[in-house]
C-alpha cells in the first residue's frame, strides 16, 4: 500500500456522496489514489495514524523529552533573588489568594520584606486590589508557593512544571498527528529548545499557563476528532449519521478553554476560531459516511452538542476560577464599586499629558454595593452580578485606559514571528573586572541579563513554516495544516487589530505552539513518508537533521541571556544581532 493510501490519511475525506441510507461503513472508496490504489474506506481513515508504532517507545520518548525540559527550566530557578518584570504584581497576587482568598493590596516595602523572608505580617493593606486578568493563572502560581515557599524558586516553579508538561503534551499531540514517534519527541524539541518558552518557565507570569491550557485544548480537539470519526463508521444513524450526545474529549476541551480564558482573556478568540473548525470537522466526517449536505446537517446535529461542551462549559469552569473572588465578593462592593472605571462615560480618543481624555459620570456605582445582603440562593446572584459589574470595569480599564500609555519594550505584533522587539526582564550592569568572576578587560565591565525572545532558528523557521501551512491546507487538503494555522491566527490577528496599547513580544507565546506544530509538519514532509531508504529519504534526512543542529547550536548560544548567565559587554553584543534587541 502506497503512503497517499495509508489508512488514517490526513486529507479531507473527499469521498463522493452515495445514495441516502447505504450502508457506507463497510464500502471502499469511489475513487482511487494517483498511483491507482484505492482510497481507503472511511472506517480506515478514522483510525488514527498513532497505533502504527510502539506506544512504550512512544510515552518513553516523549517522557525523556520532558524530563530534559524539566531540567532545562528548574537548573538556578531561584536566580536573580528578585522580583523579575511583573513578578511583582502576579507573585503576590497569588500570595494573598493564598492567605486571605482574595487579592489585598499590599503595602509599599512588601517586595524589600518578601525578599527579607518577612512573608507572613506587616504586607497587607485591608483593601481588595483592582486585579486585571482573571485569576486561575495566579492560583497555579500559588501551589508553587504553596509547597515551596514565598521565594523565587517558589514562585517560579508551577510555571517550570507547567513548562515542561508542555513539552510532553506536545510530543504526545504531533505523535498522533503524524503517527510518527520521532516527530512527535522533534516537535517536543523544539518547543524544550525555544529560549521564550524557556524564559516564562522560569517567570511567575500568566503566559506560561495560557499557553499551556491552549495546548492542552488543542489536543483534546484532536482527540475529540478521531473519537468522533471514530463512531460515526461503527454506529447506524440514517440518513443524517449518527448522533452524538456526549463526546468526552470535547468536553475536557471546554474544560482547558474555560481554565485558558481564566488566566487572560484573549483565549476566548482560539475557543471561537477552533469552533468553527470542529464544526469543518465534524461535516467532513458526515459527508464521509455519505451524509448529503453536510456541512447543514453537522451544524444541526453536532451543533448544539459543541456548543454545550466547549462554550457552556468553559462558561462554567471560568466562573469557577473567580470563587475566592466570589466569596469575598462584599469587599469588592465596599472598596471598589465606584473606581474611575465604573464611573467612566466616554473617552475622545485624545491624549493629554500622556493621559486618554475621559469624562466621568460621578453618579455611577454598582447597583449591589447599595442593596441589603442577600442570603442563601439570593446571595450567590448578588456576587455574580457584582462580578458582572467588576467585569465591565476590568474592560473599561483596558479598552480606555491604556490607549495612551507606551512602554519601552512594546511591540508591534507584525514583527512578533521575526522576534522584533524582545522584552528585557531583568539586567544588572557594570559588573567590575575580577568581580563575581567577570574577567573583561580592566576598561570594560560584564554584565548578567534575562532577555524574553525566543530562538531566532525556531521562530524564522516557524514563520516559514506558516507560509508553507496555506499552501499545504488550501491545495493539499491535509487538515493538519489547518489546525496549526487556525491556532497560530487565533492568537496572533486579534493583537494585530488591536494595537493601540502597549503588547509585548511574549504574548506570542500562545501562537509558537502552534507555530511549532507546523514547523514539525514541514520537517515531516522533508523526510518524506516512504521510510525505505532512497535518495530521497537521505537527502530529506540530511536536510531536517541540519536543521536540528542548528537549532541546538542556537540554544546553546544564546543560553546565558536567557538565564542571567555572566558576560563580558563584548559577549553580549555577540548575543545582540540587531539594534532593537537591546
């Protein structure tokens, strides 16, 4: 059987409809493959390509993998001994969920008596701070604190752990994408190898956890797929297909979207933009039984099933990452229902002073903050409605209120693929000859530096990559393509029509997974499909082998600017290719 006849092909089915209530499921396909085999059956090409090889060498594999990843991000973890970027803020947040299960201001030396180990008194103002990202990033944060402590290392290892599961999520996901366990453990490479994926694994930040989520989501839907297909060729359904009622992976999606959407918000465009896709899925699957209009029908009957797995209950996990929130929800209505955001009225798009041109309605304030307390049923509404209201303000905040601020590190999200403009987290300079080990010469000095990019290797490839995608969905119908651009586009378009605020760089880190997924496709069809040796296979070897040294030699290179490593300025600007790198 040739490679374009293997079952579980990645093309769209494009069977030819057959007359309403045959049976399908057992009949080979109409057509045939371009070197005259037969295409396969729908029942075959619904089995996933992973069973073709060993799953003990694969979970090995891919565990190996992940444990050189988990060493990667744990190694000096508790380095720099302080609050690096917006630690600051996410580090404590978590803190005080911890401690008091709501996010409290905190006094103006906490971070000098945090560092001192002074964590347990004297940090807390009695008022509830106006947090603006959701919070089931900052609880992750807080299991590392939990167990380790309110240090560095502790407030930096749910992200290294999170980091690294990543990598094994990864693995496992492009094995059964391509049904190939060396390109399942190269694209959980790649991702071990990233300098920015390395970097937030090592940062108290909310990205990691973003990203992970969306992967995790990501995943599931591919399960979901060949779970769906699946059934669809073993069970009678008439004219329309089977239904399906209850699709267990696709509710765990729902599950790692609402989780996503509760640590920062922009995870609501990769849940609507894979929608659709699953819906495209779902009516392929159908017209390869020989449903007829397809695409109607799916949208009928696995619709509403969709719907209530993915937006329902992502709905109801998000709400559920605010319950500390909700619980105390009475000192939100005391201290924080008449914010300037709740009082905003309207903005002229102008900037004074480095400040947007808002009015004020001083009248305003949330209607809850003046009612009796409820009880019972009544009072689980009144929080949710002063959520509701909390939530209005957290956008007003960031749809007016940011419009004009700039920021020294912001960056366009047209150059986020070319790694345009990186952020620099933490630097410490003018280290002198003979100090901390510094040996530059007497007239210089040395420096140490965490700089959030990634590795250009994997990021300039990954762009091309992309390119490569359209191509490969649009004219070779492999869907694999597609659902690495629908992920890589759902995180990236909404930032490039929305930059009238200052972003950053590391924000897309929610698209290099997906970025990746299509880098490890293109490295794929490299290879080529056909394993027996030819000059294709070895040219295709030679070529994707380069490609991965390369990488490597990258990593390693720019290795001490991602983790505060010591260098002399002359070695720096050896790390520093390009004018805005600094």
């Amino acid at each position: 059987m040739t490679p374009a006849s293997r079952p579980g092909l990645p093309v769209d089915d494009d069977i030819a409809a057959v007359e309403d209530g045959a049976d399908v499921r057992e009949m080979e396909g109409l057509s045939r493959t371009a070197s005259g085999d037969p295409v396969p059956t729908a029942r075959e090409r619904a089995r996933p390509l992973a069973r073709l090889e060993d799953p003990v060498i694969g979970w090995t594999a891919a565990i190996a993998v992940t444990l050189l990843a988990f060493f990667l991000r744990v190694w000096k973890l508790g380095t720099p001994r302080e609050f690096e970027f917006d630690e600051t803020y996410y580090a404590k947040d978590a803190w005080s969920m911890l401690n008091h299960g709501y996010v409290r201001e905190y006094v103006e030396s906490a971070n000098d008596r945090i560092l001192d180990g002074r964590t347990t008194s004297g940090l807390w103002e009695q008022n509830p701070s106006m947090v603006v990202h959701p919070e089931a990033g900052k609880w992750m944060i807080a299991l590392g604190e939990k167990a380790f402590g309110m240090d560095p290392f502790g407030w930096r290892i749910a992200a290294a752990v999170v980091g690294s599961l990543m990598v094994l999520v990864m693995c496992r996901l492009v094995r059964r994408l391509t049904g190939s366990t060396l390109l399942g453990c190269v694209a959980g490479l790649l991702l071990c190898l990233d300098g920015m994926h390395l970097v937030l694994s090592r940062l108290a930040l909310l990205d990691i956890f973003l990203a992970f989520f969306l992967l995790c989501a990501a995943a599931c839907l591919v399960l979901d797929r060949d779970w769906t297909r699946a059934r669809l060729t073993t069970r009678p359904g008439g004219s329309w297909g089977p239904t399906l009622w209850f699709r267990p992976w696709l509710a765990l999606a729902g599950v790692c979207f609402g989780l996503a959407i509760g640590t920062k918000w922009s995870a609501a465009y990769a849940l609507a933009a894979f929608g659709v896709l699953v819906w495209l899925w779902n009516a392929g699957a159908r017209r390869s039984i020989g449903v007829r209009l397809p695409a109607l029908r799916s949208a009928l009957l696995d619709g509403v099933p969709a719907f209530v797995h993915l937006v329902l209950v992502a709905f109801v996990v998000y709400v559920a990452t605010w319950t500390g929130w909700l619980v105390h929800a009475h000192e939100y209505e005391q201290h924080l229902s008449s914010t300037q955001y709740t009082r905003f009225a309207s903005a002229t798009g102008e900037c004074k002073k480095g400040d947007p041109v808002i009015s004020y309605d001083e009248s305003k304030r949330w209607p809850t903050a003046t009612e009796p307390d409820a009880s019972g049923p009544g009072e689980i509404l009144q929080s949710l409605r002063s959520l509701w209201y909390y939530h209005h303000d957290v956008y007003v905040f960031h749809r007016y209120f940011l419009s004009c601020s700039t920021h020294v590190y912001q960056s366009d999200p047209g150059g986020w693929l070319v790694l345009q403009r990186p952020v620099g987290v933490n630097v410490e300079n003018d280290i002198k000859p003979g100090s901390q080990g510094c040996d530059a010469p007497a007239d210089s000095s040395c420096l140490r530096e965490v700089l959030l990019i990634g590795t250009p290797a994997i990021w300039w490839g990954g762009a091309l990559a992309l390119v490569y995608a359209v191509f490969a969905w649009v004219l070779r119908r492999d869907w694999r393509y597609g659902f690495a651009l629908v992920g890589a586009l759902s995180m990236w378009l909404p930032w490039q029509l929305n930059d009238d605020r200052p972003i950053f760089l590391f924000y897309a880190s929610a698209i290099l997974p997906f970025t990746i997924i299509a880098l490890t496709l293109a490295l794929g069809a490299v290879l080529g499909s056909d394993r027996t040796p030819s000059a294709r296979r070895t040219v295709g070897t030679i070529l994707a082998g380069s490609y991965l040294v390369l990488v490597l030699l990258n990593f390693a290179w720019f290795w001490p600017i991602w983790t505060d490593g010591l260098l002399t300025r002359s070695e720096w600007l050896d790390r520093i290719w390009f004018r805005r790198w600094i």
